[in-house]
C-alpha cells in the first residue's frame, strides 16, 4: 500500500510539472507571465510534498491494513490525482473565482479523506497505537478543514486572499511533527548503534 500510494504522489508531481508552459523568451521578464502557473505548481508541490511525508509516517506506524484502509487510502489518492488538474486550472487562468474554489474543494476533499483514513487505521490499530499516540487532539487536522471552507468561500471574494488560506495550510503542516518518528523509534528494539 506504502509503494503505491509512494508512486501515485509522484505521478501526480510529474504531471504537474510536465504541464507547466517553457517560456519562448530568454529574459527574466518571460517568467513575469508564467508567475500564476509557476506559483499553483509550487503551492501544490508543497502540498503534495506534505501528503507524502505525513501518509508514509502513518504507514510507517501501521502495523497491519484490512479492506477499509485499503478503500480509505484509495480515496485519498483519488483526490490527490485531482491537484494537478485543479493546479493547471488555477494557474492557467491567473487565479480566477471558479478555478480556484475548485482547487479548494480538492484540497479540503483531500484532507477529509486523510482524516477518514487516520480515523480507520486508529479505530483497527486501537487507541494505544502509535498512529493514535502520534495524533493526539490532532488540532491540525481539525482546523485544515475548516480553512479550506474559508478558503473556497474567499475564492469568489478574493481568490489572492483564498490562495494565502490555502498557502497557510501548507505552512502550517509544514512545521514537522515528530511524534510518530518518536513513536516508532520507541517501538523499536534497541539497534546496538548501527
């Protein structure tokens, strides 16, 4: 599941950046007009990037998967195929209310789907497990929702504004969370040092 789900999130990176436009020009000044694309790509990548690192940590801490998880993780995956569709959409058209709220509505289905796959792992793996442990409160994951909401509404207000929401997402799951290395690290047996 942890290979799969590795190689989906690359797919969707490369597809990504196979969609970004060569500019024609050979002056800093080409670039002024790819700035929406080049900003969506690395919004996404970042957000892509963030799935991967936290989805991998939880698998990492599985310690076994059942049909629900696997249908769980297949459901996340689908919305995260969807990014970089939404991103292109976005980008190419500078940012505009509908493309944008829709790059929302995949960012916050994507998030629900992370939450409901957590949930399933935590509920099969029991409330002691690591995954359990490592969640806690899981604040973040609690607010991410609620901010993409804000961010889709925002979109046909400001879209600049919904993508600084979006953005704020992703800094705020940037901040790396160390519980569950600490809990793996604890549940493994001494390695003499190696």
């Amino acid at each position: 599941m942890e290979a799969f789900s590795d190689a989906v999130i690359a797919i969707a990176i490369t597809v990504m950046v196979l969609e970004l436009p060569t500019p024609h020009d050979t002056t800093w000044h080409a670039l002024r007009d790819a700035w929406p694309v080049l900003l969506s790509y690395v919004l996404s990548f970042v957000i892509l990037g963030i799935y991967w690192n936290n989805h991998h940590h939880m698998l990492q801490a599985t310690t076994r998967v059942n049909g629900p998880i696997l249908w769980a993780n297949l459901h996340l995956l689908f919305w995260l195929s969807l990014v970089p569709f939404t991103t292109a959409w976005m980008g190419e058209n500078a940012f505009a209310s509908v493309p944008t709220a829709a790059y929302g509505v995949v960012l916050l289905a994507a998030a629900l789907a992370y939450y409901a796959l957590q949930g399933l792992i935590i509920r099969d793996q029991g409330e002691g497990s690591i995954v359990a442990a490592a969640v806690g409160r899981d604040l973040k994951g609690k607010l991410s929702p609620v901010l993409y909401v804000i961010g889709i509404g925002l979109s046909f207000l400001s879209s600049r504004a919904a993508v600084a929401v979006f953005a704020t997402v992703a800094l705020v799951w940037l901040i790396p969370d160390r519980r569950i290395e600490r809990g793996l690290t604890a549940a493994r047996p001494d390695d003499g040092g190696e």
